[in-house]
C-alpha cells in the first residue's frame, strides 16, 4: 500500500497526538473511505426500496444513529430516484453523532426553536428536522448565497414545513436575543478530518489557515451567543482534530461566555475518543471520517427580547384560498401568504416564524404550497416533496425507473388512460413531483434547474 503523504507540520502535530497510535491513522489514509446515508423517517424506514435498478449494496447500521447506515460500495446516487425524493440523505457516519447530543439534552416532544448556523449543504438541519419535534422551529443559515440555494433545495426535499432557511451573518442573529433553545455550529474549520476523502482539504491546509480558523471560529460563536436563551444548548462541531479549533477553543468559551461544558454518554464500543473538553472520531477508531462535537449550556442571564421589529412580511389569505386547507393531512399547519405564493407554516410557531422572517433575509420559509392566479392554485414542487400533503387528493402516476428518470432529466413520457389536471409523479410509492396531464401530453414540471444532467440509466 502507497504510504500517504500528510502535510509536514499535520505530520508532527498528529503523531505526537496519537503517539503510538500513528501508524493506524496513517495506515487508514490508505484505505477508501466509508459511504453512509441516513433515512429520511418521516417518508420511508425501509431501506429495502432504495437502489433498486441498481447492484444493491449490503446495509450495516451507523451505530450512533437510529437511521444511518453504511454501504458496501457507492452506488449512483443521482441515479437513484429515491434520493431525489427527499427519502434520505448521503452524509458522513461520524457527523451523525449530533444525534446522541439531541437525544440526552432534549425530549423530542417538547417544542423549541432551533438554529443551525453553518448550516449547508444540510445534513444536520436534515438531521434536525428528524429528531425535533414536528411544532419545533428551526432556522437553517447559510452565510454564502449560493451555498444558502444549495441548502434550501436539500431542505425542500426533506419535506418539513417547520422549518426557515436564512442567508445571513452570525452577527445578524444579535436581533434574535434570547431567542434559541438550541443552537448548532458547525465551525467552517481547517478540514484535517476530510483529508482522505477530499484531496483540496490537504492542498489548502497550513499552520497559518489552521490559526485563522480557531480565530474565525471564537467569532463565529462570540457573535451568536446573545441569541441563546439562558440555558440553552450549543452544540459546537468541526471536521478537524486540531486542538486550537477544538479543545482549546471550548476551554476559551467556557471561560469568556461563562458556560457549562456538558458530557455526553458514549458507548466505549464505538470506538469515540473523549477529550479533555468534548469528544474525536478518528478514523482508525471508527467507520467515518475525522469528527469532533462537544456540548456548552449557557449559565449567564440572558434576557430574551419581545418578537418584534423589521416589516410583517406576511400577508392574510384571501377568503377563497382558504379551501386550500383541504389539500394538507393536518391542522397543526396554517395558510398565509407572502407576495403571490401561499405558504404552510405551524400553527405553533406562526409569530416566531414571523418575527424571524422579519429580521433576517429570508430564503424560504415553511412549505410553499403554489402560487395564487386570481382564485386558483398552481402546486409548487415544495408541496410534492411535503410530508403535510394529502396525497389522496390528487391523481398519481406510478412510474417505471426508465419514466421516473426521464421525469427527473424534464423529458416528457406518456401512459394512456390518464386523469386530466395536476397529477403526483412517483416511483415506488415515493413522490418525485407534479405534472399536468392535458388531452394528449403531460406536461413535466420538475423544477428545470434540479434536472438531473448525467447520462445513463
């Protein structure tokens, strides 16, 4: 086997790190990296019916995660119409640890208001929106616009309504004081973690961007902190194993914000190292990728301000889109409207939704229903991807995995003996989205720029 080749001064660092545990980590570099997704639990719990045109690959579980788990080989995901059906989401194994963080601080019946800071390209606010409560709220940000599309395209699929994703600077969230139960910051970090999977991570490192990281990380925090509630919980992670960005940035934390470090319970056979503040996935330790998380509670009084300021953004349905209730499969969901589109959006959190909307810049927010000409609706693909949508109220047409793959390229198939109007396009039983039966054609109505572009079937 090719000995990999570590940057000199990563080299130094790690060995005198691992200490007689160097040659495991060196050896794994070597070795291809584990593939893993985790199911989406609230459209399907069977991994059985994905990849079915596919050479299936065998399925062992992510031992920290109740929905993850590892396959034997990488299939085409984008191949794979279930993947664009939003019924799961390819993320590496040992950032699913969040789990185990959510599960021993938080009872998933109760309902908060989350944030997910460094949030794309959304497998944690993925992640989030499975363990939280379906009347929790989170604000899923991105600080990149064109990561925040990304992020939002990935939210959409997922198909939660309780959910907002911003594009806005940590700073920004100084509005929203006291404002979080939750917070997850996913620190932008040097990436030692990544270093096998993704060779530009090691191309990019140096001491010097490893410094610069710690630093832009002890700002990221500092300027988010006002927006968590007294008592609240920050989860702080990076895919890195350098100490000034883990350890010793918590350590700084700890005494600057005056917060509490918290344990997590985790089980010795994973193979999860505990630091001296929070805990590391080696690779050599674990099947996954370098990880580290560790767990602060905010201990200062912290005032939280009234919801207030920055202009309503929200206007009230017209009388006769109110029908449009009958299309959802719950009432814990409500109508409003911003510009021309109609928007569902828990009840629960319909002022918290509000006041967010208000104060930062809104990409998306809840599930956009479809867009209101004169008293009819046309269905958006947010809708089709939604898990409040009462299916039973459309036509389906169940396609083979040749016709779902034309649908996803925006081609255009027929079957005779169609129902005319807004018919729900899907593929073993999962909804890929909508399109428009006319008299003799079907109209594809995939949004064009989620088509997939690869050849092949």
């Amino acid at each position: 086997m090719q000995r990999f080749l570590f940057p000199h001064e990563f080299e130094e660092r790690l060995r005198s790190q691992r200490g007689h545990d160097w040659q495991a980590f060196s050896a794994i570099h070597g070795e291809a990296s584990p593939v893993s997704i985790r199911l989406n639990p609230a459209k399907t719990k069977n991994h059985n019916a994905l990849f079915k045109q596919q050479a299936s690959p065998d399925i062992q579980s992510v031992p920290w995660t109740k929905h993850g788990f590892y396959l034997n080989e990488r299939p085409s995901f984008t191949l794979d119409p279930a993947f664009h059906a939003g019924t799961y989401y390819v993320q590496e194994a040992s950032s699913m640890l969040l789990e185990q963080a959510i599960l021993q601080y938080f009872d998933n019946k109760e309902n908060i208001r989350a944030l997910d800071l460094c949030a794309a390209p959304g497998g944690k606010s993925t992640h989030l929106l499975s363990l939280l409560s379906t009347n929790s709220l989170l604000v899923s940000n991105e600080v990149i616009r064109s990561r925040a599309n990304i992020l939002a395209e990935n939210i959409t699929k997922w198909g939660h309504a309780n959910v907002v994703v911003t594009n806005n600077d940590p700073e920004d969230f100084e509005k929203l004081k006291g404002f979080f139960d939750l917070m997850v910051v996913d620190a932008p970090c040097s990436g030692e973690g990544l270093f096998r999977k993704d060779a530009e991570a090691m191309k990019e490192w140096s001491v010097e961007n490893a410094n610069l990281c710690a630093m832009r990380q002890q700002r990221i925090v500092h300027d988010v902190w006002p927006a968590l509630k007294e008592n609240g919980i920050l989860i702080y992670c990076t895919c890195t194993y350098n100490p000034e960005e883990n350890n010793k940035n918590i350590e700084r934390f700890a005494q600057e914000l005056n917060a509490e470090i918290l344990p997590l319970d985790i089980n010795p056979n994973w193979g999860v190292q505990a630091l001296d503040h929070g805990y590391q996935c080696f690779p050599d330790k674990v099947k996954g990728e370098g990880f580290y998380i560790a767990i602060l509670r905010k201990k200062e009084t912290q005032s939280s301000g009234r919801m207030r300021g920055g202009k309503t953004v929200f206007t009230k349905v017209p009388n006769a889109a109110v029908r449009y209730q009958q299309w959802l499969n719950t009432s814990e969901v409500k109508l409003t409207q911003f510009r021309e589109f109609l928007l569902t959006i828990p009840s629960e959190q319909e002022e918290a939704i509000t006041f967010v909307c208000s104060n930062l810049k809104t990409v998306s927010a809840g599930t956009t229903m479809g867009t209101l000409k004169h008293d009819k609706l046309i269905p958006d693909h947010a809708l089709a991807m939604s898990t409040v949508l009462n299916k039973e109220n459309f036509p389906h047409v169940e396609a083979s995995y040749e016709e779902a793959i034309a649908y996803l390229r925006k081609d255009v198939f027929w079957q005779e003996g169609l129902t005319k109007g807004f018919s729900l396009i899907q593929y073993e039983n999962f909804t890929l989205g909508w399109a428009n039966v006319l008299d003799n054609r079907l109209n594809n109505l995939y949004p064009a720029d989620w088509r997939i572009r690869m050849a092949g079937n």
